[in-house]
C-alpha cells in the first residue's frame, strides 16, 4: 500500500513538472494583455541562462508604437538605453514626442543559470495601434554565447519567442 502510494506521487509530482517546465523555458512577460492607448508596467521574466552559464545581459527592444519608456535601475546591473527617433509622433500628456528609448540594456550582471529574475520597464501604447499580439524581443547575453528571444511570427512551437502580449481594443479592462 505504502510503495504504491509513494509511486503515484512520483508520477504526479513527473507529470506535474513534465506540464509545468514549458511555461518556465521562455522569456516571458508578468502581465500578458493591455488595452491601445494604456500605460503599461512590463515586467520581463529571465527563467534561466545560457545552457549552464549564467546571464550578464539583458537587451529588450522598444518597437514602434510603445513610447515614453522608463526602466526600472536594478541593483547589481548597470542600466543603459538606446535612443532614437521615432517613425510616428506620439501625444505624451499633450506634448508631442518623436524619439525615445528604442532599446534598454541591464549589463555588468551576474543570474546564474539555477536562478530567476525580472527586469522591469514601464511606457505607453500609442492609440493608433490595432489591436493583436505586441512583442518586446529579448536578449540574454552570456560569456559564451546568446539566447536570442525575438521569433516574432507568433507561430505555435516556435523555438525562440519573443516576449508578447495580446493588446486589446482602447477601453477593454485588460486582465
């Protein structure tokens, strides 16, 4: 009685990790929908390093349409940004805006492979964007190589996603 209740529980515990390791294999996004027009806090999730070594950049990519980015500095990393100009105008509380951050980079880090960690940026969707998925392609950089996140064709299985949410039209609570 006690081996087979001690074999179910191996094999929950094999079939729960086997469903739940998925979910944890990409760079991801905390809150994965905001509404056209919105603000919106990005909180960028880093489940691991390079095969076994660990992270010591971070790149995130600001596409067209997301202006107004702010990073959040994140103790242990030196923070840096890409700026550029815009290829639209945006309206920021009345004042028209044309170039911004294009790029953020934490570097000078160190997330071991075993660890986990959030980088965090905050910013606006223009009101002219439609609807559909947004993406924030993401780059690890380790001493020996990359992960590079920035699959952006939405394809199911796709090896390499980038980090994405579903915007929703101006108005919609976003969930």
């Amino acid at each position: 009685m006690m081996i087979r209740l001690v074999t179910r529980a191996a094999l929950a515990a094999v079939a729960l990790a086997s469903v739940s390791a998925p979910a944890f294999a990409h760079v991801t996004l905390e809150v994965r929908q905001a509404a056209v027009g919105s603000s919106y806090k990005a909180v960028v999730r880093v489940p691991h390093g390079c095969g076994t070594e660990a992270t010591n950049v971070v790149r995130i990519q600001i596409p067209e349409g997301f202006f107004a980015v702010k990073p959040m500095p994140k103790a242990g990393w030196t923070l840096e940004t890409v700026t550029g100009p815009y290829e639209n105008a945006y309206d920021n509380h009345g004042t028209e805006v044309t170039e911004g951050v294009r790029e953020i980079v934490w570097k000078d880090g160190n997330l071991p492979n075993e660890w986990y960690d959030e980088f965090v940026f905050r910013g606006t969707f223009a009101s002219s964007l439609t609807p559909g998925k947004f993406y924030f392609p993401a780059i690890q950089e380790c001493a020996n190589g990359e992960e590079a996140w920035i699959d952006v064709t939405g394809e199911a299985g796709a090896d390499m996603p980038a980090p994405s949410l579903e915007l929703v039209p101006a108005g919609t609570p976003a969930h």
